[in-house]
C-alpha cells in the first residue's frame, strides 16, 4: 500500500482503501486517502500529528450516540410529559 501512495502525486486521485490497520509513516504526510468505515469510505487528510496511529482511529465505524428527550414509557417519572 506504501507504493501505491508515494507513486500517487496526482492531487485529483485520492487512494480508497479498506486498510485500517495501517500504521501511519512520515511518507504520506499531507496526502487524502478515503479509508472505509464499514459502509461507505470517509476521506482522512494525513496530518503530522497523525504519526505512528492507525489509518482506522479516523475514520469511526459508528455514529455517537446523542441525547434525545424521554418517550413514552422511558421511566416513572414520563407521566407526566404532555402528550400534546
């Protein structure tokens, strides 16, 4: 994979791969590289902080949970929510 990137210097074609484990070198600074998720590719844009982690720790294969409002049933204390 390490060739495919330093062989890529052309800037409109970004390297997809499902190679998550990859480690990070100093050789493909400031390059793109769409990394897959599990369902779709997410581009990742090499950074030097990036240096020696794993191509996977940016691209997160799940979306955080938010916190919503309690429905109906949820707890005790839901009653007492208006409905309308």
């Amino acid at each position: 994979m390490l060739k495919k990137i330093i062989n890529n210097n052309n800037i409109k074609v970004i390297l997809r791969t499902h190679v998550r484990k990859y480690s990070i070198l100093p050789n493909i600074f400031n390059k793109k590289i769409y990394v897959h998720n599990g369902s779709t590719f997410k581009i990742v844009r090499i950074k030097v902080s990036m240096l020696g982690r794993r191509l996977g720790e940016f691209s997160l294969t799940y979306k955080a949970v938010k916190p919503g409002a309690p429905g109906i049933g949820a707890t005790h204390s839901s009653r007492f929510i208006p409905l309308r």
